[in-house]
C-alpha cells in the first residue's frame, strides 16, 4: 500500500477515525498493531511471518541477556539474535547476490556450476525493521537500556505502519516511551501531520515522479554510450529524484505518524547544503547514518585508536552501509566512494582545518556546490544497472568517452531538470540550519495554506506512471 495512492487515502481515513474512536488505550495500540500487519500484508501475506520472527526472537533474546548473569551468555544471546535477524536478511536479500558471485567466481578457475536460478523474492522494508529491532537487542546489550514491560508495546515498536517499509529507523527508546500514554487528538497535530503528508506527496508525486523520473529513466534505463549533456543530465535528474522520493516517503511517514500522536526522528535536513561529507552524512538518512556509527562504527573503534584504524574503521562502515542499500557491487563502490570522501576530508581538516579561509560564506559556499557536485558522481553508481553503465556515464560526464554518443535527452528536459535542482540547491542553502517547523512559522499562514493548496493541485493534475518509493527496494 502506497502513500501516493487513493487506497491509502482511505485506509489512513479509516485508521484516524477508529484509532480516536477507541477509548480505552490499550485498546488503540492493539487497533494500531493489527492495521500495522494489513498495511504490511498488501504487498505478500505470508512476509508477515518474518516480521513474528523478528519481533518475537529479539524480544526473548533481549530478555535473556538482561538476565544473564555472566557475560560470556549474555554474548550467546546476542549472537543468537544476530544469527536470526541477519541469517533472514543475508537470506532474503543477498541469497541471489552470493549465488551469482559464487558461480562468477567458480567459473573463473575453471569449475563448472550452473544450479537453477534460486529467485528469491525481496520482503519489502526487511533492512529497516531488521536494524529497528537489532538496534533494540544491542542497546540492552550495552547496557543503555532495560527490557520494556509491554509485549503490545514492543510489536507495535517493531511494526509502526507509517515508517515500517522504509523507514526513518526508530530507536526503541524513543518509541516505546511514546506508548506509556494515552493519545489525546488535536487538531493542530492533525493540521501539521496533513500538511507534511502533503509535503511529502508533492515531492513524490510531482517532482521525482512527474518530473526527474522520466528525465533519469532516458539515461539509466537504456544501453548506450550516452552524450556529454545526457550523462549530466540525467545524473542530475536522478540527484534530485532520489532525493524528493525518498525525503517524500519519510515526510509522508512522519506526518501520518503525527496525525496518531507519535513523533519520528528527522531523517533528512536540506543535505544537498552540505559542506563536506560528514556534514552530508549529518543531513542525509539521519537515521540510518546515526545507527551505522552507533552500532558499527564506535564498536569498531570509531576515531578512538590510531589514525589508520580510524580510516579503516570509516571504509568498513560505508561499505557495508553501501551494500546494505542492495545487492550489487555498485552499491559497494557507490558506499567505498563516500568513505574514499569521508577519509580525504579528514585528512584535510587535520592539515588545514584551523585557517581562517574556511569561515568565509563564499568559501563555504564553494565547498557546498563542491560537496553536491562529488556527490552527483556517487549517485552514478547508485543508480546505475551495471558496473560498465556507471563508467560509460561518468566517462561522458568528463567528456573522455571514445566512442560516439547514442543517448540523448531534449532541451526541454535539460531545462526542467537543471530549474528543479538550482531550485532545490537554493531552497537548501537558504534554509540549512532551519527546521520545518521554524520555516513555516517565518512566513504569513496564508503564504502556507496558498503553498498548500498549490500543492495539492499539482498532486491531482499532475499524471504520472505510477512508482513505488525507491527506497521499498532495500
């Protein structure tokens, strides 16, 4: 079931009128939960087993290593929950991947192996609520957390319908304390949540879908040697597609969870402002960039050992954080590059980090478009089909292709496509250090509620193929 789509509009119609219905609280969290496993259950019924597995395997392993009294079982516990949520994802998304290699790499030396093809369907969503309930089993680990009480509350953290496919990644401490008190409905809380759902549509719906969508698939979704403005621009189309869909979806959930009385974390903060990737990182998937360094990062080591080992430990964690975006060795290589960015700048900042240069607006600005630009050739390879299609598309972005161009995208898309991400470049600029929040608060509520209604229009009149959000796929 999409956000951007009319059965949802009813659904999430129904769930806001019967969830206030309800009197009792308990009764709400049940109601919750149930419509969390139907919104689930659209995609594939029998994928809901998964999602028992994991909630019920991470509650009693979490239980038995607050229990535990030596620590060797409290490390048997943990791996055991380990095996469990990992086994399901290494199986479910990288099965195919690690079969296809391995026949790849049997045949090389000489070794003949051609089994059937093993056509392992992807559950949607498996990537963040496996990392949502590890995140649980590790805190109790650490000792930064207790089990929760409530069985209810900690299904209902695991399956929260709004950011359950694609997030943002939500830590169990700051749900579950959510789930202590009874929702009361306000009708400011319900106007913001639909101003956000309508917020995060219009990015979806008419930028990335409408607009980018078709500008990328002219580039991306075809065999060739592409031409100079091609490459770029549909590797600009792509930038901020991904973008406004997947910021869309994360709005979308953020504002439906509102409208029931829960908060979510911020997942994206204009990060095509950034200045250096630690910054980019610090504004793009917030949750999933917050989680990596808690739960890898640190407990590799982090930036506490020697100057090498931290490198290391930061190309550890991007590539792993690259291939757990998906199955494919453009994601490695698309998560190596930003930690190959990740290491420079490190090594810069600690040559030149003190100079007063870096302060001045212009030099910031520079290091920002700077920033944006480096990372447009990293989303050549996140979006590429294959390794050949990636360096075609960046030999051509350089002008050092050899062979002639058969790719080619209109004028009319080149224009499109470079007033939308001058626009969103200005949008992020102006806005890097504000919240939505504090935006919409600056201006007249009748400048909002007329943005609104544009909004609104341009979602209804503006017809597209119909796309999931990309971020289903992980």
């Amino acid at each position: 079931m999409l956000f951007n789509s009319y059965t949802f509009a009813i659904f999430f119609s129904l769930v806001v009128i019967t969830y206030y219905s309800i009197k009792p609280w308990r009764g709400r969290k049940i109601f919750l939960l149930v419509v969390s496993y139907i919104f689930y259950a659209v995609w594939n019924p029998p994928f809901v087993i998964l999602l028992w597995i994991s909630t019920i395997a991470d509650w009693q392993f979490s239980k038995s290593i607050a229990n535990a009294k030596q620590s060797a079982s409290k490390q048997i516990f943990l791996i055991a929950s380990l095996v469990v949520n990992l086994g399901l994802l290494g199986f479910f998304k990288y099965g195919n991947f690690i079969l296809e290699n391995t026949i790849l790499l049997l045949n090389t030396i000489g070794i003949e192996y051609n089994p059937p093809p093993a056509d392992i369907i992807l559950p949607v969503g498996i990537s963040f609520y496996t990392f949502q309930t590890l995140s649980y089993t590790l805190d109790i680990y650490f000792g930064k957390t207790k089990p929760w009480h409530s069985f209810l509350d900690f299904a209902l953290y695991v399956t929260f319908f709004p950011q359950l496919v694609a997030g943002p990644i939500v830590r169990s401490d700051d749900f579950l304390q959510q789930c202590e008190s009874k929702k009361i409905f306000v009708w400011s809380n319900l106007g913001w949540g639909v101003s956000l759902i309508t917020l995060g549509l219009f990015q979806k719906v008419v930028i990335a879908d409408a607009l980018l969508a078709p500008v990328t698939e002219s580039l991306y979704s075809v065999s060739g040697i592409p031409s100079f403005t091609a490459a770029w621009g549909g590797s600009l189309a792509f930038t901020g597609q991904i973008f406004c869909d997947f910021a869309g979806y994360s709005t979308c959930a953020i504002g439906t969870a509102i409208c029931l009385g829960f908060t979510l974390p911020r997942n994206f903060h204009f990060p095509y402002a950034a200045v250096g990737f630690s910054d980019f990182w610090r504004r793009w998937h917030i949750t999933l960039s917050t989680w990596l360094r808690d739960y890898l990062y640190i407990p590799l080591g982090g930036n506490r050992q020697s100057n090498l080992r931290t490198q290391i430990n930061l190309m550890i964690t991007m590539l792993l954080g690259g291939l757990w975006h998906g199955a494919a060795w453009t994601f490695v290589i698309w998560g190596g590059l930003h930690g190959i960015y990740l290491v420079v700048e490190r090594y810069l900042k600690k040559i030149l980090g003190h100079q007063v240069i870096w302060k001045f607006s212009g030099v910031r600005l520079l290091l920002a478009l700077f920033t944006f630009a480096l990372t447009c050739l990293t989303w050549v390879f996140f979006r590429a089909n294959s390794f050949t299609q990636a360096l075609n598309i960046i030999r051509a972005m350089f002008n050092l292709s050899s062979q002639p161009a058969i790719i080619n995208i209109s004028k009319q898309s080149l224009l499109t496509t470079v007033a939308i991400i001058l626009a969103m470049l200005g949008i992020h600029l102006l806005f890097r250090d504000k919240s939505l929040e504090e935006i919409t608060k600056s201006f007249p509520w009748w400048v909002t509620s007329l943005a609104l209604t544009a909004m609104l229009y341009a979602i209804a009149t503006l017809h597209a193929e119909d796309r999931s959000f990309i971020y289903f796929q992980f």
